[in-house]
C-alpha cells in the first residue's frame, strides 16, 4: 500500500503556508523540473539558470495552482511560461547588449557547448521555431497531446498539428543533411 | 526506407537522443535553487500573514467592538468610559491607543502588526500596550467584555470535551478540534493528510516568517558495540519522557520521515505503559527478561523494565502549578496556543479542589495572567486560560524565574510544587543559551520545585532546549501535537506526570565477561552518566512518576556466539574472573522525593529464557526496532519494516488506550515512506 502523500495535496498545504509541504514539493519534482527546462533551452547552462528563475518565482505563482489539475501540468506551465520570458528578456538583452564584449562572449561560450556535441539534435532543435520547439519539449517528456495543449494553452489538435510541423521540419533537413 | 518509418524514428530516436542528452544536474546548483525557492516562499508567507491578519481598525472600530460586547450591567458602570473614548476619538493620542487597545484586550488571537511582522525582534506591543492602559481606569473598563465571556463558558460545565470546547467563544480555540489524533481503527493517511491541512489551513504557521524550519533536535551518536572485556560496566540515568515519540508521529503523519535526530529510542519505547508486575514495598520494582533479539537469532535482548507504584489518588499530596505559558507571537497558529487551552482545560477537570493553579504569561515581558487560585474555582481559571494571546518576543528566563517565584509563595508543608512550562520552544530574547538556562534551573532544583516542558507546534521546536530545561529540572518533556496527545499526558498520565515518586533514578549494569561477549544499550544516548556518577548523588538523573514505567533494552552478544562482531585478542589472555553463568548484575539508585540520600535495589540478570517471551517486553522490543529503522539500521541485518509491524502487532496485548495500534499504523506509514 502506497500511502505518500500526492504532489497535489502538498501544493495545497504548501498553499496554506506550510513550508515543509512546499520544501518537499519542490525536492520532488526539481530533477524533472530541470529535465524539462533542458528540453526547452537546449544547454546545461541555460537550464541551470532557468529552474534558477522558476525556482525564485515559483512561491509567488503557487496561488494559480487550483486542484483540479495535476502538480506536474501546471508546473510545467510555469516552466513554459518561464522559458517563454527568458527568450524574450534575452532578445531585449541581446540587442540592448548589441557590441557589449561579455553578451558575446556568453554567446561564444554557448556556441562552444553546443559545438563539443555537435550532434543533429541541437542542430534540429535549433532550426526549429520556438512555438514548435516548446511543443515537441513536453511531447518528449513523456506528455500526452493533450496535457501539452493543457499547458501550453492551445487545443490538442494544435499541438497534434505543430507535431506534424516540426516534423516536416525535420524531415526536411535530414534530407538536406542526407542523414538517414 | 518508407516516409512511415523515417517519421517514427523521427520522434523516438530524437526521444532518445535528447535523453542522453539531458546532462546530469548540478547538486550544488540544486541545493541552491531549492534554498532560494523555500526562502522565497518563507518570505512570501510573511507578507501574506501580514495582508491577511492586519488589523485596520478605523476611529469607529473601537467603540462598535466595545459597545457590541458590552453588557448593560457593565455598559452602565462604562459609560464614563465612553465618553472618555469619545474624547480620545478626537486627539490623535487617544485614536493610537484605541486603534490597538481592543486588539489587545478583547483576546483576539490576531497579534499587533509589529510582533507578526518581526517575531525575532523585541518590541512587545501587547504587554507593553497593556501596561498603559492599566493604569488607565477609562480603558481598563474594557477589560470588562473579556471576564463576561466566562460565565457563558461556565454553563456548559459538562465533562463532554465536545461541549465544553464548543463553548468556549474564541474562534481560534475552536480550530483545534479537528486535530484530534487519527483515530486507530480509521485509514490514517487519509486522517494524516487532514491533518496536516487543518494545522495549516487557519493560518500559516508564523513561527516561519523568518526562520522556517528552524528545528533543533538533542541527540547524541547511537550507543556503539561495547566489549565486556574493555568496558563491563553500562551506566545511564532512566528517561520519562515522551516528546521523541509525539514529534515522529507528527512528522509520519503529514508525510515526512522524522529527522533522525529526533528519533530517541528510549521516548519511543517509554512512551507505551507496560503491564510489569507491581512493586511491594519499594518505590518501584525492576523486572528482566532476556529472550531471542528479534532482528538477530545469535543475540540475546536483556530488557529491564521498572515498574512505578501507584498510589491512590485520595492519598496523593495537594499540588501547586504555576503554568508558564509562552505567549510570544510564534504561539499564535492554531496548533499553539490554541491547542494549550483546550488541553489545561481537560488537567483542570482532573485537579482535586484543593490543588492550586497559578498562571504567568511570557513573551517580551513577564506578568502574572492568574494568580494563585484554587482548582475549584474553574470560572476564574478558564476565563484567565481563555484571555490568553499571542504576541511579542520571548524571553524564557524572565518567565521562568517569575514561575519559580511565584511556586515558592505557594508552597505548603507536604505540597508538591511544579511548574509546567508550555512553549514552542522559541526562547530568543535573553539567556537562550540551553547552558545558561540550566544553570539557572540546577539551581532551583534544589529548591524541591520540579519543572515540565510541554511543547507545542512544530517549525521552530527547540527540542534541545526543551529537553535541557526538563532534564535538569527534574522533570519531564512531552511534546503535545494533538488534543488526543494532551489527553494522554495531562489527563491519562496526570498523577504519574506530576507526582514524582523516585528522584535521580540511575542504573548501572555490569556484565559478566565469561557470559557475555558484547552488548549495546539500546537508546538512552543523551543520558549516559559515567561509572562514577552512579554513587555520587550530587549527579542528576532521571525522575520516575507515580506509576510510571521505564523500559531499557540491552543487545547482547553470549561468549562464543557467531554474532560476536570483535575478534578476541592475541596478546591479552583471556580474562575469566567468575565461573559464574549470571549475565551480569543490574544496580539500581534512587532517592525518595524529599530526600537526598540515595537508596540501592540490585538483583542478578538472569539467563536466557527459552520459553515463549513475554508479551510486554516483546511490544517494546518492536518499538526499539521501528526506532532503530527510523535512524540506524546497522545492527538490524535484513530485519526490515515488516518484521517489525508482524512483531508488534502480534504483542499488542490489550491496548486499552490504542497507543499501541496506533504505533503499527506509525510503522506502516514510515514503511511506505521510507520505499
């Protein structure tokens, strides 16, 4: 008999204030927290940084948790949501950066991770645009189409549809590559 | 190769891919982010309580609230007051005061804003507030709705729990109800999982503003393997208290395994009552068994159990309790301060008229919340209980010596005297240094006073400090999580809990080395005493109450066993010094209250007992193994969870009260926690 307690019963307490339910909330779902946010950024160091800012923000979001759905679908909405303003403050930062010496080295640093595995799956996860990328993420952490849509805020068929994209997408540049 | 196949090695071989991909995380980094995130979320809960609980009292607030709650008889004898309050409506002065006052004076559990939002500072609004207006006869006269609230609690004087909780008219206390300990018969997660909302659901935890979880646990390293040889003798005081056994509980119960720190055997084993023969004649008798360890067929388990007399309840000595009451704000939330009143309430039901009750409040400052009062005279009691509130900082050793003080003036020929210290163990104004404060009560010891600690709540339980204060004051700590738990120590075990019948109890055994090869005390890691210590009655030890008992549990290796973990030595002939088959010699001191010289109980530890083990000592040694799975397994091989459930459930006896059930049920939750 599995008597644990359940992620959903913890965020609520967790919600009531008691912080020994939020410690071990987070404790729980923080390797898969960092799995996920890896899949939306593509870099160790990146993901680091991510689950950093969601890890900071997320006693604030714990209000939005509403029990009808599951720990992990609205944790992995924060996550989304979360990767969705790091993309945007960089871009802010990158052009308000433009010719600043440490933002290209940062860019350097990251190229140079990305090249010492260079293999097609940065590269196809890259070409990819960010919507298409952010979908097949949680499709490949084991998410159904349906809690991605949940997650993402769009329909399942949208979701079954950008699936269909980014593979076209990836087809396409095998075939470019001629990698099969 | 068809489109078909190349699309579904797309996804899986991506899937794969970026699985071997995913780069295994920074621990360093983790625990970082993971201290950030619980920081963040202490700091949010401090700004949340603050918005939440706030007062805004506006000019109005005070005179509706007053003029609400008062009565005709008191409104006639007021109404100077109001016009009083009328006047200081209208200078800026008087609406400072008012916009408090009612706050601290109607007992309404919300603490000033100052105290909630810096309960480490040492600004005490309320006491401070309260001794303005004292002294201001227009505003004491609101003091008047707080003791009108008595005789509505007066009417329903009925021994119902139900009843007389429910009358009580301060929300807070009615909160509490609901955690009651899961009932045994009833699924106890689900029970935990309630549980563990209702504490937190009325309001968050204030204890956490700023320093959540800051626990501290008294323990010491498990009792190592002793060689006969080397080290024959075992010395150690005996422990009464309970707290150990209650904080685990409470930590099983909402879903957590207990830090090992907390986890004392010995509480958890002597938490039980244990059916062993009664004494004649002497304070209390010891009883040994020694049978088959459980977890180990090639050792042996020598179990000393003492069994406390128990003396009429007619013949018992008048007690005087002064209670000691932390009213600093950390004692707000709902399983506090809240949950101490109930439980007073349930000891007051089983204190003889005679007996006489005190109460001192202490948080920023010291006051005397009731004077001394006889038991008969619940009214005066309950309302002082009920008109207590949380608010301020601690400073535990004002309280304590205004306590002793107060239990000194009260002291009669033949009375036994005890101060009950309630608290969640936060003592962060003045001497809180656990030696400081010992001193300070070795001191008074002497004095004949004993000293409880009940503590309450838990995320800032000073366990070490609780542990220190009840030690050295000759008395005992229980932690008190749920009314159930109150029932228990104040109501269940009162006459055990507050009349000592054997002081500075000590044990000392001696093993016999041509018998016994190795053995290992079982608990008991924070009352080792040196060999000396055992004759020198200058050195405290441990209390026994009114029918108390007290359980020890040694494993022991036999000569020649396959067990024997030491190789014997090459160079050192073996010494035999007895042809003697005993195990060893056990030695008993104690003093009878009152006394200072000690007296001497020995007896034989006999063989090992081939028939069926008894049931009692079976029952504790199950508990000594769920404790030992709780914080050290060494010694257990491949005896695991369900060894242990199967032996305590088949020695469960008759288990009047359902401790014992209920610790099964603890076992089966730590199993499932602990996979």
């Amino acid at each position: 008999m599995r008597m644990t307690v359940s992620d959903e019963d913890m965020a609520l307490a967790a919600q009531n204030g008691d912080g020994q339910a939020f410690a071990s909330l987070i404790a729980r779902q923080y390797d898969r927290l960092f799995r996920l946010c890896f899949r939306l950024t593509g870099s160790k160091h990146e993901a680091e940084d991510l689950t950093q800012d969601i890890c900071a923000a997320l006693p604030a979001k714990l209000s939005s948790y509403k029990r009808q759905s599951k720990v992990t679908t609205w944790l992995y909405r924060v996550a989304v949501n979360a990767a969705h303003d790091r993309r945007r403050k960089q871009a802010t930062y990158g052009r308000a950066s433009d010719g600043w010496g440490d933002w290209e080295l940062n860019r350097q640093a990251v190229i140079e991770e990305n090249q010492t595995r260079a293999d097609w799956l940065t590269i196809a996860m890259g070409s990819l645009p960010v919507d298409l990328r952010d979908t097949l993420a949680l499709v490949l952490d084991d998410m159904t189409h349906a809690d991605a849509g949940d997650i993402l805020g769009i329909s399942e068929g949208t979701v079954s549809w950008r699936l269909s994209e980014a593979r076209k997408h990836l087809k396409s540049l095998k075939e470019k590559e001629g990698v099969v | 190769m068809s489109d078909d196949f190349k699309d579904k090695f797309d996804l899986d071989d991506l899937k794969s891919a970026m699985n071997a991909a995913t780069p295994t995380l920074d621990a360093a980094r983790k625990a970082e982010n993971l201290a950030l995130a619980n920081k963040n979320f202490a700091d949010i809960q401090g700004s949340r309580i603050a918005a939440r609980h706030t007062p805004r009292p506006n000019k109005w607030t005070g005179v509706m609230t007053m003029l609400n709650t008062l009565t005709s008889r008191a409104g006639l004898t007021v109404t100077t007051a109001i016009v009083a309050c009328g006047f200081m409506i209208g200078t800026p002065q008087g609406r400072d005061i008012l916009n408090l006052a009612p706050t601290a004076r109607l007992a309404q559990p919300t603490p000033p804003d100052a105290a909630v939002l810096d309960p480490a500072g040492s600004v005490s609004v309320a006491p401070a507030l309260a001794d303005e207006t004292t002294d201001d006869a227009n505003v004491a006269a609101l003091a008047e709705p707080v003791m009108e609230m008595a005789p509505a609690v007066m009417l329903s004087e009925s021994r119902s729990r139900e009843e007389a909780d429910s009358a009580i008219g301060n929300p807070a206390t009615a909160a509490p109800l609901s955690l009651t300990r899961a009932a045994p018969t009833n699924d106890l997660v689900a029970e935990g999982m309630a549980l563990g909302q209702v504490v937190s659901a009325p309001e968050p935890n204030v204890a956490g503003i700023g320093e959540p979880d800051t626990e501290s646990f008294a323990n010491d390293t498990p009792n190592p393997l002793k060689i006969t040889t080397e080290e024959p003798v075992s010395t150690f005081s005996i422990d009464v208290d309970t707290a150990a056994y209650a904080l685990i509980r409470s930590s099983l119960t909402a879903g957590q395994l207990p830090p090992t720190d907390a986890v004392r055997i010995e509480e958890m084993i002597n938490y039980f009552p244990y059916a062993y023969p009664a004494p004649d004649g002497q304070p209390f008798q010891p009883t040994i068994n020694v049978f088959e360890t459980p977890w180990n067929a090639d050792t042996q388990l020598v179990h000393i159990g003492l069994q406390g007399e128990m003396p009429s309840i007619q013949d018992r000595p008048a007690l005087n309790l002064v209670f000691l009451i932390d009213t600093s704000g950390s004692m707000e939330s709902a399983d506090k301060l809240p949950l101490l009143r109930q439980s007073f309430r349930l000891m007051l039901d089983n204190l003889r008229p005679e007996d006489e009750v005190a109460i001192v409040t202490y948080a920023g400052s010291t006051s005397i919340a009731l004077e001394p009062t006889q038991a008969g005279e619940r009214t005066t009691i309950l309302a002082a209980l009920n008109a207590l509130n949380a608010g301020g900082s601690t400073n535990g050793q004002g309280g304590l010596e205004q306590a002793y003080a107060l239990a000194e003036t009260m002291k009669t020929d033949g009375d036994v005297s005890r101060v009950i210290l309630a608290t969640d163990g936060d003592f962060n104004v003045g001497l809180s240094d656990p030696r400081g404060l010992q001193a300070y009560i070795e001191d008074k010891r002497d004095t004949g006073t004993y000293l409880s600690v009940l503590g309450f709540g838990r995320g800032n339980l000073q366990d070490a400090t609780m542990q220190s204060l009840a030690q050295n004051g000759n008395g005992t700590a229980a932690y008190i999580d749920t009314l159930s738990e109150a029932q228990k120590v104040l109501v269940d075990n009162l006459t055990g809990a507050l009349f000592p019948i054997a002081n500075d109890v000590k044990i000392q055994v001696e093993f016999n080395p041509s018998t016994v090869a190795e053995y290992r005390l079982i608990g008991y890691e924070t009352r080792a005493l040196n060999r000396e210590d055992f004759n020198n009655d200058a050195v405290d030890a441990g209390e026994l109450g009114a029918g108390h008992t007290v359980t020890a549990i040694y494993e022991i290796t036999p000569v020649g066993s396959p067990a024997q973990l030491s190789d014997p030595l090459r160079y050192q002939a073996a010494q035999t010094a007895s042809d003697s088959d005993e195990l060893g010699f056990l030695r008993l001191r104690y003093k009878l209250p009152g006394e200072t010289e000690s007296r001497l109980i020995e007896t034989t530890i006999p063989v090992l007992d081939r028939t069926q083990p008894n049931q009692e000592a079976s029952f504790a040694a199950s508990i000594a193994g769920f404790g030992q799975l709780l914080r050290d397994d060494t010694y257990l091989g491949d005896w695991g969870w369900d060894d242990a459930i199967a032996l305590a459930n088949q020695n469960r006896g008759d288990d009047p009260f359902g401790y014992r059930t209920e610790a099964v049920q603890l076992m089966r939750l730590a199993q499932s926690l602990s996979n």
